[in-house]
C-alpha cells in the first residue's frame, strides 16, 4: 500500500471543508483533502439536467434517485447526488468536490436570531449577526433576485403563484436570497448566455450559473497554492496511534466505483468534514475497527431540520397553474415562525417537470421538539437511526394546517400524485447534528477525548436551526477555524 504522510488532513469538501482549508491555507499551512466524488471541473464532464439525467444524476446507481418521478435508468457513476436510505428517512446528500453545494438549491438563509440563541445558548449572537454571517454572505456570493424580474419572468409564475395564494390564506411571505448568480439568471433569460436554472438543471449540479463552492472557499483556496484536493479517495477507518498522530485506510476508485488503489495517509491533524452522516459514519466505523475512542455524545441530539415535504394540487388550473417552465432555484418562503401554535418556515419550491402539473410543491421547515439518535450496527457496518413517525409527528400537524389553510382559500388538494398520502415525512435534505458542538465537541469543535482531531460541519448543529442550513454550518465552520488558528491547534 502506498504511504503518504501529511501534516493536515481534511475530510470533505463541503462548506465546513471548504472553510476550514480556505483559512488554514490563508495561514500558511498545506492541507491536503480527501473528497470521495469526483472533481467535476477538472474531469469536464458536463451536469446533466433533471430532465435528461445523465453521468452526474446520482451516485453509483442504476436509476435516478431524485425524491419524484425516478423513471430513468442509468449506468452506474460517481455522480453528484446520494441517496442514504433508512427505515424512516431517505437522506439526500452531495458528492463531488464542493459536497452539497454542488446539488443543493442554493437557498441561502440567516436564522432567526431568537432561534439561533435557543439552539446555540452559549455562543456569542451578537457576533455571529455582526461578523460570520455577513463575512459568509460575501464569501459566498449570496444575492437577491430583482423584484420587477421575478414579476416578468414566465418561469417563476410558480412563486408568483404560491405568493398569492399564500396571502390570500393569511399566510406571510419573504423573499428568500440564494447563491445563483442572478444577474447570470437575467442573461439565460434573454437567451445571452448557456441557460442553466432556465434549463432545469439544479440537483444533478448546475453548469453555470451557480456560486458552488468550487468557485468559491476552494477556488480562493487553491489559488494560495496550499491545497491539495485528491478527488475519488474514499475514507474507510481512521485509527489512532499512540504518537497521537492518524493513519486513515483509504480507497481510490475509478468513476463506475471500481478500487484502483489502497492509500495509507498519516497525518498530525485532522479535520473531518464528511457531513453529519459521513462523519458519525466515519467515527462509529473507526470506533468498531480499531477501538478509535468516540465520547458518549457522539450520535446524540441528530434531527432532520425538521424537514418535511407536502403538495398542492390542481393550484389554478384554470389561470395557468404553476408554470410549464420553472426555473430550478427558488426564491420564495412563507414565514409562519412566530405562530406558537404552528411555527414554520416553507419554501414554495420549483417543480420543473418540462409541463404544467399544476402542484405546488412546499419543502416545511419545522422546530425539531423530539430529537433522533444515530448508532452504527458492526454486523451490516451501517448507521442505524433512532427515527420514527413520533420524531415528525409535530410537523405533519403543522404540514396539514398549512396545506387546509391554504386550499379553503385557494382550492386544490393534498398532493397525492408526489407522495403516498400527500405528506413527504420521509424526505430529508438537510441531516444536523450527532457532533454537537460543546457537548460532543469542545466550544471550537475539537472531539472530546482527542487532542488533533476537529469536526466541522453540519454535524456540530443539534439537529435543527429552522431555515435551511448551509448559512449556518459555514458560519460556525468560519468561527471554530478562526478560534483554532488562534488558539494555535495548527502550529
Ligand atoms: P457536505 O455534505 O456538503 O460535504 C461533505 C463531503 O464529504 C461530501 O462531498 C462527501 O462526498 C464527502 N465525504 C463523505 N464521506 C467521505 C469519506 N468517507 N471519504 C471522503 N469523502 C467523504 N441547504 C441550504 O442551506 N439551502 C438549500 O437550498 C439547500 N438545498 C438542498 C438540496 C438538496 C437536494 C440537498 C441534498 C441538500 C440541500 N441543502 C440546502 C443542504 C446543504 O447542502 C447541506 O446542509 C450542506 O451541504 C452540508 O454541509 P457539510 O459541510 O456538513 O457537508
């Protein structure tokens, strides 16, 4: 087995990834990172669209895995989009070199800063509202789609349409700022440019267009020339040695998923950055090979976001519905946080299927009042997950206020055509927390019982933060880096 050694090793290439090399490398230092999905810039395959999925559409697969209408057939690839299923909960989660914000869309939200004092009591509010999240607004390119386009524009008749409606039941709307090059949107419009959000292309990655972190964090970061992003090389265990140093097992595939290589990497410092199940995988799976010491915390306090999915249908039939064209990134949310009865926040979001299906589509965010717990099981060396019809039993309440409210004002009905009984309890875009920072992690995200090894990502977050994550994570991976480097983890 090849033996490469290396001061500082970073698991992933999401936000909390990105982040932390972006500033490490600022500081000087070679990272080396380790990401299982593929570089797609470098490899210069193209994304494929939603409704022609091709190469990227899913990962290792031999059909698509997007939650509606998985009709096509594929040959297996190391595509963007994974599909982690249990017996409750489906997970979707990204791969490739920018993790989920290759297949994400784009929606780009501030908690509520009474919110994120309940989640998060022991941290400094004021300066996450003053510094990391107006430093992440720009780091991350977030914009705001022109009010007098959103109203011109055919292919967003579905917000225009969800707007209304969602007035005319009581219901109070925001707009929702995103990582979409707007401006880019504009020029697809008027045919200037490649159409990408105008050409369905969203969750199998974007083409152009999109702010993904391949052309942010890790651009910057590459561009000190102290990073290193190996791509294709899959993490297997990670075990401690007795210097306190790491060696992680790690595969190199080909893109069909085949073993090319067996790597040793040893490293003094690791960073993981796998996502909140790829690092509880990561942990439990090294905790049951190689006794790799886990705190008791590890796998507690882990929530969907209170993820919950719900649809209308035959929304205005007769006035156009919802739009045979829908650009892929939404820009709409209905605010409904601050009713103590039904607190949520819903995004009305896009269903491009290339013909009017006159559905609504909402993806609920609800409070997580009953947390889950994740465990790893030796015997089938998976994660199991303590989560069951109890955990969303609360937001299926709110989901059915929602959709009554909103059909004794407008007509319709719960969407049977997307889900078995229009209601999507299963379907879960945003995994939080099982690392949870302060408890599981110390206040800057180094794992109790050891002194080299951080977690940063979205696994720090106790399993909810009522809107959608990537904001946050970037923001709490911005302030831990910014600490450790202080407190001279990396020297
Ligand atoms: P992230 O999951 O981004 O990255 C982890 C990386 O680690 C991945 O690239 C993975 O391949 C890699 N990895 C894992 N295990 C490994 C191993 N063993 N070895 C090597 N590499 C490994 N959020 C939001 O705020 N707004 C939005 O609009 C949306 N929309 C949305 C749509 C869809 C379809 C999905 C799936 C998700 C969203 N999200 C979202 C959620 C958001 O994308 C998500 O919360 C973040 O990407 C999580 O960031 P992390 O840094 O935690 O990990």
């Amino acid at each position: 087995k090849k033996v490469i050694d290396t001061p500082i090793l970073i698991i992933g290439s999401g936000y909390g990834g990105a982040v932390s090399a972006l500033r490490l490398c600022e500081a000087g230092k070679k990272v080396v990172m380790l990401e299982m999905g593929l570089n797609w810039e470098k490899s210069g395959i193209p994304f494929s669209n939603l409704l022609k999925p091709g190469k990227s559409a899913a990962w290792l697969k031999k059909k698509t895995i997007a939650p509606f209408m998985n009709l096509f057939s594929l040959t297996p690839f190391t595509g963007t989009l994974d599909r982690l299923d249990f017996e409750h909960i489906n997970i979707w989660v990204g791969r490739g070199v920018g993790g989920g914000s290759l297949v994400n869309g784009g929606m780009a939200v501030t908690p509520k800063e009474s919110y994120f004092r309940e989640v998060f009591p022991d941290l400094d509010a004021r300066k996450f509202y003053s510094t990391y999240f107006p430093l992440v607004h720009k780091e991350l390119k977030v914009n705001v789609i022109d009010e007098q386009f959103l109203k011109d524009c055919p292919y967003y008749q579905f917000t225009r349409v969800g707007e209304e409606e969602a007035h005319k039941a009581g219901f109070k709307t925001i707009r929702v700022p995103n990582v979409y090059d707007f401006q880019y949107m504009e020029k697809e419009y008027r045919n200037e440019v490649p159409r990408s959000a105008l050409n369905t292309e969203v969750i199998y990655g974007n083409n152009h267009g999109k702010n993904s972190l391949d052309k942010t964090y890790l651009k910057k970061a590459l561009e000190t020339g102290n990073l290193e992003i190996l791509d294709l090389h899959r993490v297997d265990h990670i075990k401690l040695n007795d210097d306190k140093t790491y060696t992680l097992n790690v595969q190199q595939t080909d893109t069909s998923g085949a073993a090319v290589a067996d790597k040793i990497f040893n490293c003094q410092k690791l960073i993981l950055a796998a996502g909140t199940m790829g690092t509880l995988k990561l942990l439990l799976h090294s905790h049951a090979m190689s006794q790799f010491p886990v705190h008791e915390e590890i796998g507690k306090s882990w929530g969907n976001n209170g993820n919950f999915m719900t649809g209308r249908n035959w929304v205005k039939p007769m006035s156009g519905g919802t739009g045979a064209k829908q650009s892929t990134i939404p820009v709409g949310g209905i605010d409904n946080w601050d009713d103590p009865e039904h607190p949520f926040f819903t995004e009305i979001a896009p269903l491009p299927m290339g013909m009017d299906v006159a559905t609504a589509l909402y993806l609920l965010i609800n409070r997580v009042d009953k947390k889950g717990e994740v465990s790893y099981d030796a015997g089938s060396r998976k994660l199991v997950l303590d989560w069951n019809e109890s955990h969303t039993a609360g937001m299926r309440k709110n989901a059915d206020y929602f959709i009554k409210k909103m059909n004794r004002a407008n007509g319709g009905t719960r969407s049977h055509f997307l889900f078995n009984n229009g209601f999507g309890a299963d379907v879960c875009y945003h995994p939080l927390g099982g690392c949870v920072l302060g408890k599981a992690t110390n206040e800057y995200g180094k794992l109790k019982g050891h002194d080299h090894l951080y977690i940063l990502d979205g696994s720090l977050i106790p399993g909810t933060i009522g809107v959608n994550p990537f904001v946050t994570i970037t923001a709490i991976a911005e302030y831990c880096i910014e600490n450790l480097i202080r407190e001279n983890e990396f020297a």
